[in-house]
C-alpha cells in the first residue's frame, strides 16, 4: 500500500470515529467518499495490467560481440477500458540491453510498439526477460503488478576476425599419409562408387557407372592426407590477467562497423584468437579440434564445416578461466591421443616452461607446434613473458605474441624473430 492510500485509510478513520461521535451526516458522507475512492481507485488499479498482451520478439537468438541484436516489443489492449499508463519493465541480464518502456494513453483495442537495439559487449548466454507490466490509479494510491515470467535464452559469440596471413609451419600442412576414413563431404580422393540414397547431392552422381546399370550411382570420398590441427586454450585461472574496464555506451556504439574494443583480460584476448583461428581454418576447409580445460574439461574432436564451426562458437562463448590444471599437464595427457602430422596451436598466457617442454615432446612424435603467447605484463601481472619466448624460439617453436591492445590480424601475421 503506497503512502496516498495509507493517507486516505487515515483520513476514513478519523471521519469514521468522528461520525460515530456526532451522528452528523458531513463525516458520514465523508467516510463514503473516502471508502469509494479507496475501491473504486484499487480496481482501476488492478484494471490497468488485466486485458494487456504482451508480444517480444528476438531478430536472432545468436550474435556476435562488437554486432548489434534487435527486439520489437508490442503491448496490446484486448480490454474494452483504456488504459491511462503502464510501464513496461525489462529484466534481461545482456549488458546494456534498456528495453523498458512506458505506455500511455492506450484505448481499447489499440495497441503500442517499439523496437530496442543492443550493441553486444560481452560473449555469454544471457537471459531475455522476464517482464513486470506496472500501473497505478489516477489518484496513485495503488500499485499494481503483473509478472510475465516467459524468458528466452540468446548467445553472443566471442569477437572473431579474419587470419588471411595466418600461416602453419609447412611441415604441418598437406602431404601427411591417407587417412583411409569415408567422409560426407566431397574431396578430391575417391574410394569408390554406391548406390544413390535420398538426400546425397547431385554433384556426387557418377554418371558413367548410372549409365551403365540404369540407376542412380554416387561417389564415395575419403578426408585427405591434410593434417588436423587442435587448438589448445589455457584457460587456468591461476596464469590469467585482466585490468579494471567498465565499457561506455559510447564504447559500443564507437565499435560498430570497426574493431570493438576487448576487455583487457589475456581470459578474453585467448577466446577471440581461439575464435578467430577456428573460423579462419574451418574456412580453408581444415579438420579443427578444440581442447580447453575451464569449468570442466571441453574436447571436441576434429572435424571440417559449419556445423563444426559453430560447435566452436557455442563452447566459446560460455567457456570462463576456471580451471586449475596447467597447460603442461594438459598438453600430456591429451597429446597422448593426437595421431602423427597433426598441428597444435597453443594459446596460453602462462610463463611456465614446462608447457615449452611439453609441446617439444610432442615434436618428437611427429605433432608439431605453434605457440601464440599472450603477454601477460601487458594485461597487469608480472610475468616472464620473454623467457618463454625464447624457449620456443630455442626449440624450433614457431611463436606469435600479443599484447593487450594489438589488433589480432596484425599480431598473427608474423611470427617472433621473423
């Protein structure tokens, strides 16, 4: 109950002791008046959220840090009173998302609508909604609320950008052996022909074998010899960095269309490189796999297309650095799975050689590596950032740095001591 209404309440109890006193009709009158205000002002009240419906619609439940997401909000009055204000308020939890509103004078049968656009800040899923529908009486001695308690769920890929300069070491790339493994996508080895089932494409028909027996025949392929590569993200909470940074509107507005600015955290920089490479190898049509040991161990295996692509996306953008295993150790125990010709690109902020060594050990296997350091003096931790350097460099490693401000594409296109 508001203060006017406890005001008014006050006021019916004085009319009424006074009227039981006296008998006069002036404060019987007055108790009525004061009893009528109260009712006749709390179903007004209560008026104004029934009748309401509520349309939120989401452009797209994907996005990508540094783009723009949309919502279109419509409020419509199904009741047969108008409805003098209702305020509309939001509670997404997606960084500077402000879709709340408020509604005025809206007639019967009308109905209002508005449009929210958000520049996304951060990776994450976030929560859109739920959604609280207020209003009050003239007089403003009630207030109302009605909970709509529907969310939606929407995910903002980690920023990413393209590696057209981004090279592995020579040795890494085609001439490994036969992988002899059929695959659903067309390459240039065939390993032979079959019958043509519901849904292959019509590129794959072999058309002298379906001349020949008079139906459909289809080609067969196998992955070629090209080596897989596996992104290795440290994401050990002890190794990380990150400075204070509260991002501006004008911040997010200044980033569209350009480089938005990352967080200044080696946590953030280590997802969009890992981003980045995915979507620039994915793209050259390579086999890529990710391991990265956060809130629990992620591994996904080795694999080509969008479908593999976006499989990274959606790691990534929930992926945090909470784990506590060492890069060292996860290098051994996972290496012990990877096959001979494969790649590894490292991704670590940490200054531990034992990681250097690790990646070394696997060189004798035939997995060869590449180490892209993030220089973690440059995000705000003491760090030997230099002595890993030049472990790498020591032990034939190809190595990138970068730090914190770099523009990503720049900072992969050539490596250390080239």
């Amino acid at each position: 109950m508001r203060r006017g209404s406890l005001v008014v309440l006050a006021l019916l109890v004085v009319s009424l002791v006074e009227a039981l006193a006296t008998g006069r009709a002036l404060w019987f009158n007055l108790c009525y008046l004061f009893v009528a205000m109260l009712v006749v002002s709390y179903l007004w009240s209560w008026a104004n959220v029934s009748g309401l419906q509520l349309v939120r619609q989401t452009r797209s439940q994907r996005a990508q840090a540094g783009e723009m997401a949309e919502e279109r909000f419509l409020v419509r009055n199904k009741s047969l009173l108008p409805k003098l204000w209702v305020e509309v308020r939001d509670y997404s939890d997606l960084p500077g998302h402000r879709a709340s509103w408020v509604v005025s004078s809206l007639g019967a049968g009308r109905e209002r609508g508005w449009a929210v656009r958000t520049v996304c800040r951060r990776r994450g899923r976030f929560t859109l909604g739920p959604i609280t529908l207020t209003s009050s009486d003239p007089f403003g001695l009630f207030e109302t609320k009605r909970a709509i308690a529907a969310t939606s769920s929407m995910v903002v890929y980690p920023y990413a950008v393209d590696l057209p300069e981004f090279r592995l070491p020579s040795g890494e790339l085609p001439g490994g052996g036969a992988l002899r493994r059929r695959t659903h996508y067309v390459t240039t080895n065939v390993c032979g022909i079959r019958d043509y089932f519901p849904g292959d494409s019509f590129n794959r028909i072999h058309w002298p074998s379906t001349a020949r027996t008079g139906r459909l025949i289809v080609k067969e392929f196998e992955l070629d010899p090209t080596a897989d590569v596996y992104l290795f993200l440290d994401m050990h909470g002890a190794v990380q960095a990150d400075r204070l940074w509260q991002p501006t509107d004008e911040d997010a507005i200044s980033a569209l269309g350009k480089r938005p600015r990352l967080p200044p955290s080696t946590e953030e920089y280590g997802v969009a490189v890992a981003a980045s490479l995915a979507r620039n190898l994915l793209g050259g049509n390579r086999a890529v796999g990710l391991i990265a040991y956060g809130q629990g161990r992620e591994a996904t295996l080795a694999d080509r297309g969008e479908r593999q692509l976006i499989k990274f996306l959606e790691t990534l953008a929930v992926i945090r650095a909470l784990g506590t295993i060492p890069l060292a150790q996860v290098l051994e125990a996972e290496g012990r799975s990877l096959g001979r010709n494969t790649s590894v690109v490292v991704i670590t902020p940490s200054d531990d050689p034992k990681w250097v060594e690790a990646l070394r050990d696997l060189r004798r296997r035939g997995i060869r590596g590449v180490g892209i350091v993030l220089d973690a003096t440059s995000f705000g931790r003491t760090a030997n950032i230099d002595g890993v350097i030049a472990a790498l460099h020591q032990n034939g490693i190809r190595s990138y740095r970068i730090r914190e401000g770099d523009a990503l594409g720049a900072a992969l296109t050539s490596p250390v001591g080239d």
